[in-house]
C-alpha cells in the first residue's frame, strides 16, 4: 500500500494524532532526493537554553578589551578560526569553518533583545512569544509566522518540535506535534489544537473525539497503523553527516528523517542546554568547548545530511541573552545581555558579519558590564519569515516591532 498526501492531509485532521514515528518510505536509501518536494521552504529554529556566552563563541580577538577582561577565560589569538581579521569562531567549532568560507553561513553579533531581564524564564519566554517584555502573549512567533502562510493542504508535520512538550514558540492556532523521539510512541503538545498521544495509535484512534478523524474512516486508519508499523531505526545520514552523541545530535538527525521524508515540515524547532557557565567555563578547553563543539557538529551534519533540500532550508540560531563582558571570580561569566546568531541556509548571503559591533571599552558596554544590543532578534528572525517563509504581515507576527519592514532588514537572505 502507498500513502499518498491525500490521506495524510484531510484538512489536518491528523495533527491532533501527534504520531511519534514516519513512513517506511523513511528507510529507503534514495529517498532524499526522490521524496521530498524539491520547492519547499523550510525554516528551522535552534534554541540555546541558559544564555550562551557568544564573546567566546564569536571571538572579537581583535579588541584588546576582551583580554583585558578576561584573563582566564579569554580564547588564545593564535587559537581563533579567524573569519575577517576581527571575529573568529571558538576552535571547538570548526566545523562551521567550511560553512562560512562556502557563504553558507552567516553571523549577526551583538543581537538579542531590548528587554533588560536577565531572568532565563522570562527571557526565554520573551523570545518564543517574539514579545519582549509583554507577558500576556499567548501564542509563539513561529506559529504566528506559518499561521500567515497559505496551505490549503497543511500536513499534519507542517510544524514539528524535538521534545517531551511543544516549546513556547510553536503554541498558537496553527496544530503543531511535539515528539521525544521518533521511534517511540510519546508525544507531547500544547495549544487548542494539540494533544497528548496515548502509547498505541489504536487507543488514540478509539479514543479521538474528532469528527473528521473518524470521518476518514478505514483510509486513515490504514495511514496511522502505516506510520506505526514503520522502522526508524533503520534510517541513515548521508554520507559525512557525522550527527555527534547527545540528545541534540539525535534531535537534528531526527529532524533530518522528517524533512527528507516529504512530510510536509515546514517549520522545526530544537533546543540545547548546558550554556549557564558561570563557574569554569573554560576556554580552548572545558564547559565552553564541549558544547559548541557538539552545537557545530550537530547543525553542520544536518547542513549535509540534507543535502540539496538545504538550498531551500534556513536555519537559525538564538539564545535568551549573552554574559557579561567581564570573567567573575570563579572563572566564569553572569548574565549578561547582547549575544550572537547564526543564520544558515542556501538563501543566506553568507561568509559575512552582519549588525553593528558596539565595542567593548567600558563607556561601550550595556549598565558598564555587558555587550550592548545593536541588532533587535525579531530583525533577524523577520527577514527569515518574510523572505523566506512569504508571510510579509510582520506587524501580526512580531507585534509592537516597528522596524519589522523590509526596508529595515539586515539583507542577509536572497
């Protein structure tokens, strides 16, 4: 039996399912480039959770103030992958050397959000709802932005989080499925249109309370054991997609399957965590090392595992708020407030450093402790959306923004 897009689509019926597992077409060697629709534009979001320390993951080693404010934890000069003689990137990352240098990969420092919190729950909460400093939202940016996006045939896996929960982001009106992990039958979600998927696709079908599920009668059925009876494990990366060990590797492998898949995903939503140093963080070496080491490899082997679907694929990068400037007395950094984004994609106009560097002399710095923000996130992620994604209705997606134009934007995406 083959699934076609009618069954999986009727209306979206099948969102409320939530299926934590894919097609057997997914095991097919050849489907990369057979199944996915070669048009389809995708846009991913990776969420670093804790305030990534971005004056150690893009490195002024150009400014002096740097070292001057960190003694312990400063990166070496003659360790930096440098990019243009003023930045580089932290040594542990260079697999995002290769990236860059095939302008693939761009960098917007000094970005983050005008709200002065330096709570993480509320900072974090403030970048999902793509509203800082209005608690009162109730839906996501992400969901807001594919909620402007015409699909008449709006699959089911139109948007996917790796996760135990739907994340903040992803809430709204548009029906959005939450999974662990593909070859497991848990799915979390949230939101009106969402739901919590009990253990057996059976128990989920008996127990639905949806008319147009159940008004599919036996076709869908047949689709929703299809999907169970799938094997995931058998799925492999293409070659020199070298996903690392760890939750978020295997989230961005999964991630792959799903949009290699032709599943219809459109928006994609992950996170890491582990970036709250603020005792020994290291430098070439340590806490600092470790993740951006597993953070480039795990978004460079998603790069090349999707292959050519990645000229139609952006990925961006975010983190609630940077560290302070200067080192603490236990060799490790506090919150702080600027940080750096990476935007990659087949769209990006990369190989460039975009947004203005505020300097980090001390009358430079934000309250004379942190790297000042010069490059609003909703900036950044409004080019995403609109020239990526189509939804040009920034003032619904990014409310209260009032350089969300595209006059104002930073011109990184074709």
């Amino acid at each position: 039996m083959s699934i076609t897009r009618r069954v999986f689509l009727k209306n979206g019926a099948l969102a409320i399912v939530g299926t934590s597992v894919v097609p057997s077409f997914l095991t097919r060697a050849v489907y990369a480039a057979e199944t996915a629709a070669p048009g389809a534009k995708r846009l991913i979001v990776l969420f670093q959770r804790g305030a990534a320390d971005g004056l150690n993951i893009v490195v002024p080693h150009g400014e002096q103030a740097y070292y001057n404010m960190r003694p312990s934890i400063a990166i070496p000069r003659q360790s930096v992958l440098d990019l243009d003689g003023f930045f580089g990137l932290h040594p542990s990352m260079s697999a995002f050397k290769p990236l860059w240098d095939q302008k693939h990969l761009a960098i917007v420092h000094a970005a983050g959000s005008p709200d002065n919190t330096r709570s993480h729950f509320d900072a974090q909460d403030y970048m999902e709802s793509g509203t800082p400093g209005v608690k009162s939202t109730e839906d996501g940016w992400l969901n807001r932005a594919i909620a402007g996006v015409k699909e008449p045939e709006a699959s089911p896996f139109r948007a996917v989080a790796m996760g135990g929960a739907l994340p903040r982001t992803l809430a709204g009106s548009v029906p959005a499925v939450a999974m662990s992990d593909i070859r497991a039958f848990a799915v979390g979600g949230r939101g009106p249109k969402a739901s919590v998927a009990s253990n057996t696709f059976e128990a989920m079908y008996e127990q639905s309370v949806d008319s147009v599920l159940h008004g599919t009668g036996n076709e869908t059925f047949e689709a929703v054991k299809m999907l169970r009876s799938a094997d995931p494990e058998k799925y492999s990366p293409a070659v020199g997609a070298n996903y690392p060990n760890g939750r978020f590797g295997d989230s961005l492998r999964q991630v792959a399957q799903l949009v290699k898949a032709n599943l219809g995903v459109e928006v994609a939503f992950a996170d890491i965590g582990g970036w709250d140093h603020h005792v020994n963080e290291g430098n070439v070496q340590g806490q600092i090392a470790n993740l951006t080491r597993e953070f480039s490899q795990s978004i460079a082997a998603l790069w090349t595992d999707l292959g050519d679907l990645a000229e139609n694929t952006v990925v961006v990068t975010m983190s609630e708020f940077g560290r302070t400037a200067r080192e603490n007395g236990n060799r490790g950094t506090d919150h702080g407030h600027a940080n750096v984004m990476f935007v990659l994609g087949g769209p990006v106009k990369g190989g460039r450093m975009y947004g203005r560097w505020p300097g980090l002399q001390p009358e430079q710095l934000y309250e004379g402790r942190d790297l000042a923000v010069t490059t609003d996130f909703r900036q950044v992620l409004s080019e995403s959306v609109a020239n990526h994604l189509g939804n040009k209705n920034l003032a619904k997606v990014f409310p209260g923004f009032d350089k969300s134009t595209p006059k104002d934007f930073l011109k990184y995406l074709g």
